[in-house]
C-alpha cells in the first residue's frame, strides 16, 4: 500500500495527539478530583467546628453568618421537623436517606455528602447529630452544598490543563500541517524535474536557499542533468561521426574503385600505344597509385597496423616521390633540386608509409616555397 509522505509525517503527530490527549484528561480529572477534595474539606470544617463543645446554640443568626462563610445552606431539624434555616422556604423538610456524618480515619481524604434536591435545586448533603453537652443536644443539622457551586469550581479547575492541551494539539497540528505541505511542495519539484529529466530536458532547477537535505538533493539532481547533458552530446557527436565515417568510407570505396579504374585505362593505353610519350603518363599511373594507396589506409583507419617492415632502397623511394612533385614544380615555377646518391642505401620499414611520409614533407616544402622558389632534397 503506498502511503503519501505527508501522511507518513501526519501519523506521529497522530500519535502525539493521543497521547497529549490522554494527559490532558488525566490531569483534568486530577484537577477536578483535587477541586472536590477542597470543596469536601471546606464542608467538613463546618463539620468539626460544629461537632466541638460551644457555649452558644444555633440560631438563624448564626447559621446566616455560617453560610456567608461557607456558601453552604444549613438547616436544623428537631424531632423530624424543620426548626430554623437558611434556606428560602424555612419549612423545607429534609431529605429521609442521608446517613449521618462519619468523620474519614487517618490518611483518607474526607467527600462530598452524597446528592439530593430539595426544592428543585441539587445539593450535596451533610447529617450532623447534635449530642449532649451541645446546647442543640438531640437534633439533626443539615448541611447543603449546592452542586451548581460544585461543578463551577470544577469546571474552573479543569480548565486551564483542557485549554493548554487543546491549544498546544492546535499549534502542533498546525505547525506540522505547515512544514509538511511545505516539505511536499518541495519534494514534488524535485520529482518534476526528474521527469523533465527523464523527458530529455536537462536544464538545472532552482536551488532552494534552505541549507538542508533537500538543498544537497537539488543540487545533486542538478548535478546529474550536467552529466546527462554531455553525455547526449557525446553520443550525438558519436552518433554523427559514426554516420559521417559510414559516409566517408562509402565513398573513399568509390574514388578508390575509380582511381583502379582510371588507372587501368592508362595502362591498357599505353600498352596499345607503345610509340606514346609514356612519362606523362606514368607519372599519371603512379599518382593514381598513391590515391588509392591514400584511400586504402583511408578505408583500413582504426585497425591496428599490419607493422610488415622489408628491405627497401630509401634512394629510390625518394627519388619515386620527386618524379611524383615534379609536374607541380614545373607547372608552378618551382625549382626542385634533387640529386640522387651513387650508391644504394638500404633500410628496414614499410614501403607505403615511407613514401607517403616522404610526399607529405616535399608536398609541404613545395607548398612553402611558392611560385618562382627552390626545394632542394
């Protein structure tokens, strides 16, 4: 299954997510649990202020004042019926399933009184025995904590840890949303230009001024497209010499066919004329045999060298590449001075590319001379 990069970052995000979630919950439950224990001590002082010995007796006066104090609403019940109160209808009679109040043993936290509503509005409830020596002494006080105050003080607790944790899951979705669509932005760029690539468009792409891995990649790319450029212009210029020498070596074939031809007409001239001025037409013959001796090693580029070296006389290998310059000369007015050696001087090599090494360096010096100059051998 492919899975986008996007995704791939989004997960554990995801992951943070619950688990920021789950603390969040935890320490608003903490926060609320805490809040409910504070409320619970609050309404247990009351408890235990009242439970001790006191000279006075509870009057509306007092229980007033004691509700200014706590925020609780009191009633005191003697023989089951309401005496006195705070509450708005004095003669509110109180609940029959609330169990006297038990003081918490050492090292347990002290709760709320269980619920229950009198007079359409929720409280928690707390039943104080008033026994001897209490001036009160046989009656029941009941302590109402109204549960709207409870779940304010709750809500006002958990608050705090629920926004920081909404708000923080917020800016990191928001923060991770941005710096992966950015992220996948520039990685999509990047794979366009690898299919321009690909298509045969080598031109560099921009490279970010960010110094990441993204940055490194780019310029890698870029890198790449370089090397693939030249390498197409290699193989275009391969492509065109290879085309070219196809070309090429077809037609040195023919010259070469048509310089055998020619050359086997001056022969079956003069072998028909006898009486002809045959110089002429020999040089004519052993030019024709340098073009295609020319054309032959033209035909032969790229293999190795055969390297078959027999005695020559270099005498007469020269003097064969004078009588070949010696029509240019005369016809350009250039004086080619050349006196062979009494004697003949025999060496070791190749007869061809002698000559054709001692053509080239007279050809040249004939050329370098010019009309009305000397080449003296």
């Amino acid at each position: 299954m492919r899975l986008s990069l996007r995704y791939r970052l989004l997960l554990p995000l995801a992951l943070l997510l619950l688990g920021d979630a789950a603390a969040t919950a935890w320490a608003a439950a903490i926060a609320a649990r805490n809040a409910e224990a504070r409320l619970a001590e609050q309404q247990w002082a009351v408890v235990h202020t009242l439970a001790e010995p006191r000279p006075f007796p509870l009057t509306e006066r007092v229980l007033e004042q004691m509700k200014g104090f706590s925020g609780a609403e009191f009633l005191l019940v003697h023989g089951g019926r309401p005496s006195i109160g705070t509450l708005p209808d004095p003669n509110t009679r109180p609940p029959a399933d609330v169990p006297p109040a038990v003081a918490a043993e050492r090292g347990e936290e002290h709760r709320l009184g269980p619920p229950v509503t009198v007079a359409g509005t929720e409280y928690r409830c707390l039943r104080l025995p008033l026994r001897e020596p209490q001036p009160n002494a046989g009656s029941d006080l009941y302590i109402f904590y109204p549960e709207s105050q409870r779940q304010t003080a709750v809500r006002d607790a958990v608050r705090p840890p629920l926004v920081l944790g909404i708000v923080g899951g917020l800016a990191a979705i928001g923060l991770t949303l941005a710096i992966g669509t950015g992220l996948v932005r520039r990685i999509r760029k990047v794979e366009q230009s690898t299919r321009a690539i690909a298509a045969g468009d080598f031109r560099p792409m921009p490279v970010p001024a960010s110094k990441d891995e993204l940055s490194d990649l780019c310029r890698s790319v870029n890198d790449m497209a370089r090397r693939l450029a030249e390498y197409q212009d290699s193989m275009q210029r391969s492509e065109r010499l290879r085309v070219l020498g196809q070309f090429s070596g077809g037609l040195a074939h023919q010259l070469r066919n048509a310089a055998a031809g020619a050359r086997l007409a001056v022969e079956v001239f003069l072998a028909e004329n006898p009486t002809a001025d045959r110089e002429p037409l020999q040089v004519a013959l052993r030019q024709l045999a340098r073009i295609e001796t020319n054309l032959r090693q033209f035909l032969e580029l790229g293999k190795p060298p055969a390297g078959a070296k027999v005695p020559c006389d270099l005498v007469e290998l020269v003097d064969h590449v004078v009588s070949l310059a010696g029509p240019q000369c005369h016809h350009a007015g250039i004086a080619l001075a050349w006196q062979a050696p009494g004697e003949r001087l025999m060496i070791r090599g190749d007869p061809e590319q002698l000559s054709h090494l001692f053509g080239n360096v007279i050809d040249n010096a004939v050329q370098a001379a010019g009309p009305g100059g000397m080449v003296e051998i």
